[in-house]
C-alpha cells in the first residue's frame, strides 16, 4: 500500500502537503473503533445529535474563508466558488441537524384486538464513504451529517486529490465535541482502501460519490457483506431548449451550469439540444457570453473558470472535442489550452462546438470539462428521445415558459433532477440523486436520512 499521498495545486502543480495514508491495519482499527463506537452514540438521543451537529455547522461558518481557501488550493476551483461551497456543505449539516429530530416510527391498525404493531426506525451501523475531489466539503458533508443525525458512525476516505478539506472539516467536528470515534477519516488510493471497506463486516452502510465503473465495481464488492449501498454517480445532462423559451435566461443558466468547477461536476449540461427555429441566435448570444469569462488560478478573485484536476481529466476533454472536430463539428469558440505536463497543470479554455451529432464520443460520454456541444432538433419528442438516449440519469435541463411544452418535457425525461428554467437545482433540502446508471438512493431532503436508518417492526402479542 502507498505511504504517502502528494495533495499538489491542480493551477502550479505545487506541492501542498504531503498526507500520510494509512496503513491497511490503521483502517481496519478505525473501523473496528467505528463499530465499537456505534453503541454509545446510537444511543445519544436525538437533541444532543442535533446540537452537536448545529455546533459544528456553526464552526464550520466561522471557519469560512480557510476552508475555501484550503479547498482552491487543493482543488482548482475559484475561490468564489470554494466559497459558496462552505455554506453550501453547511447547509446539509443545518438541514439534518433538524432531520435529527424527526426520524418518526409509526403504528400500524392491526388485524386483531389482542394485537399492537409498532414500526420504529433506527441507524444502520457503521457507515463507510466515498468521496470525489470536485465537492471536497459538500459531498462530505451530505453523506456525514445525515448518518450522525441518524445515530450511525462515520468513516470517510476523501479523494487522494483533495484530502485536506476533509481533514479539517473533521477537526472542526471533533473540536465541537463529536467523539473521536464517531467521525474518522482514513487516507489512502481508492484501489487500496475501497477492498477494505467492502471486505469489513463492520461496515453496514457504504455511501460513495465518484464514477459510475467504480460504483459499479464498489456494489459487487459489497454483495458478500450484503451491505446497504447509496451511489451518486456519472453523468450526461442534456440541457433542451425549446422554441418559446427565454434564450437570455437560457443563455445566462447554460453558463451557471456548464462553467462551475470548469465543467467538472456530475450535473454539469453535457449536451445542448436547441430547436433549430432558434439555434444560430441561442450560439451567438452564448458566444458572446462565453467570450467574457476569465480562465486563470482559482485564488484570483475574479477567476470563473479554473484548470481541470489532472492530465487524465484534460485528456479526456482534449480526446473529446478533437473525435467531434474529427466527424464534423465546427468550433464557435475556444478550443485553446494551456498545459505543462510536468509541472502537472492543466486549463482548459471555455469552448463551444455546433454540428455536433449522435455518432461523436461528446454526445455520450461524461466531458467533465468546460466544452458545450450543441445539437438541434425540431419536434419535442425528438428532444426527449435524445436526451434519455444515454445509460445515465441523474439531471437534465429545459427551458420553456409554456406550461404544456414544460410538462411533457418533465414527465418524460429519465432523469432523477429536473431543471426547468433553472440551471442551478441543487440544494440540501431537495433529494439530489440519479436514475439509471447514475446512482442508487437520494441525498439531501427528508429522503437523504432514509438511507441510514432501518426499519423495525414489533407484533405485541396476547394483550
Ligand atoms: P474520478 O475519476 O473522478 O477521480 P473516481 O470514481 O475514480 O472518480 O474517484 C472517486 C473516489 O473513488 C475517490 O475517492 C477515489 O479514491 C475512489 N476510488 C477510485 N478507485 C476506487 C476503487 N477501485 N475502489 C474504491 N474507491 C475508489
């Protein structure tokens, strides 16, 4: 197993700290004291979760600006961003922190005068995550703040890219007052840890963000243990816009979701599909717009759109963009970048393609990059067979301000979130979560605490 894990700047390709990983006994330990740990907290009632978990979600608050900073540093992403990230990794904590308190049983009107039937909920264990480096404290925090709101203890491994802001998340919580014990993050590779997690059977509950292979790899590995599993994985957002729709609204929200994290998040538009009728006019404006954004390190302030993670990300987009180039598509803007493979830094300029069809790689496969491919279609139905054409489903978009148009599109798209008129939909109070290959269970909302908690039953007999 790997000693050490190199966090760099994904915009210098500095060194920012080196991690120790963890020996494969040191993880099999803090699972164990996980285990161990889960009687006394699944016990705490469910007040004092609560008010430990508002402790440190006020922490974490006070602690803003370092976080960020911290996550920039490791990550790439604009500091803007990093920033709107903190409060938004605080909202799941403040959102089930009141969760805590509402895990209701239930009674059930029984078949007999002799008989009561009581349903009750309780945590399902010891709960083993996953997280990627593109939400270093949100994915964290989602995952975390549900399960010790549930009772269940928690052991994380971040993403080898971006450990540090999970690192000090978890200092904070502990500094509140959240045992040791309850809260633990381990460090190693994927590969490495992923086995012993899986393997454990003191892990009831695997929880994971990342991509749909390891996901895919990570629900096979659990079935020996017949361990519950969440997964939050890939995916390939069509974003529709129909022929009535607002095109500066639509113009301004393809921006808001494409360009985040450099393209780089899971719910990102992969794929613009215009009716044809208003195309030319929705890539102008969109040029036009794209023109002005400013790519650079995420620590200057006014930067919107910062590198990509790794080689292997920039490759990808690079590959992607030249098979479209290679079958036709016609750049409208961009594809300019700028790299030093060994220093380790890679940016991606923000870049348009148009004629882009079905047969290109784009059209498919997860970009996770700043490129927006567009597409037209003429009927509506048309729109809804290409973007459900894919094996994923966790967002898409459309804009449309006629309710019929909008309905149809709703109630026909595969997909687990649905922006209508919104390229922004996330939030810690609605049930993030994909359909298909995109995932299994939901996160955020009264449903993200359902997946850590059991569901009991007493037949009282003789009464
Ligand atoms: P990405 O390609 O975006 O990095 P991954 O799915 O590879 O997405 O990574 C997401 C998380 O999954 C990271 O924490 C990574 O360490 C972890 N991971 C990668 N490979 C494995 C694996 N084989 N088993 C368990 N976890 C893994």
């Amino acid at each position: 197993m790997a000693t050490s894990i190199n966090v760099t700047n994904p915009a210098t390709g500095e060194l920012i700290q080196e991690v120790k990983a963890n020996t494969e006994t040191e993880i099999n330990q803090a699972l164990k004291k996980g285990y161990e740990s889960f009687q006394k907290w699944s016990k705490v009632n469910a007040h004092e979760r609560s008010r430990l978990l508002q402790d440190w979600s006020r922490k974490v608050k006070e602690n803003k600006e370092e976080i960020a900073e911290l996550m920039t540093l490791e990550s790439g992403k604009p500091i803007k961003e990093s920033l709107g990230e903190v409060d938004y990794a605080a909202s799941y904590i403040d959102w089930y922190a009141e969760e805590a308190k509402r895990v209701y049983g239930r009674t059930v009107p029984t078949h007999s005068e002799s008989k009561r039937i009581i349903v009750s909920k309780q945590p399902v264990g010891l709960v083993a995550a996953i997280t990627p480096w593109n939400f270093p404290a949100a994915m964290m925090t989602r995952k975390a703040a549900p399960a010790l709101a549930a009772g269940c203890t928690f052991v994380i491994k971040p993403a080898e890219e971006t450990p540090l802001t999970t690192i000090r998340l978890i200092e904070l919580a502990h500094e509140t007052g959240i045992p040791s014990d309850v809260l633990q993050c381990v460090n190693g590779f994927g590969s490495e840890v992923g086995p012993l997690f899986t393997d454990s059977e003191y892990v009831r509950k695997l929880t994971f963000t990342g991509s749909t292979p390891v996901g895919k790899l990570l629900i096979k590995n659990s079935t020996d243990t017949v361990k519950h599993v969440s997964m939050e994985l890939g995916g390939h957002a069509p974003l529709i816009i129909a022929e009535d729709a607002d095109l500066n609204l639509a113009v301004e929200q393809t921006i808001a979701s494409k360009f985040r994290n450099a393209g780089q998040t899971c719910i990102c538009v992969n794929r613009v599909l215009v009716h044809e009728r208003i195309a030319e006019e929705y890539a102008e404006k969109l040029t036009n717009e794209v023109r002005k954004l400013k790519v650079g390190d995420g620590l200057e302030k006014d930067t919107q759109v910062g590198p990509v993670i790794n080689e292997q990300g920039f490759d990808k987009i690079v590959s992607q963009v030249n098979d479209a180039i290679d079958k036709g598509a016609e750049v409208l803007y961009g594809n300019h970048y700028q790299s030093n493979k060994e220093r380790g830094c890679f940016f991606v300029h923000p870049t348009i393609l148009k004629n882009v069809d079905v047969n290109m790689k784009i059209m498919h496969e997860e970009t996770f990059g700043p490129v927006i491919p567009i597409t037209t279609y003429q009927e509506n139905e048309q729109a809804v067979t290409i973007a459900n054409s894919t094996p994923f489903g966790l967002a898409a978009y459309f804009f449309t301000n006629d309710y019929r148009v909008g309905t149809f599109f709703h109630e026909h798209l595969d997909f687990g979130i649905i922006g209508w008129n919104d390229g922004a939909p996330s939030a810690a109070h609605a049930p993030f979560g994909g359909m298909k290959e995109s995932g299994l269970g939901r996160e955020g909302g009264s449903e993200g605490i359902e997946p850590y908690l059991e569901t009991k039953y007493v037949s009282i007999g003789n009464l």
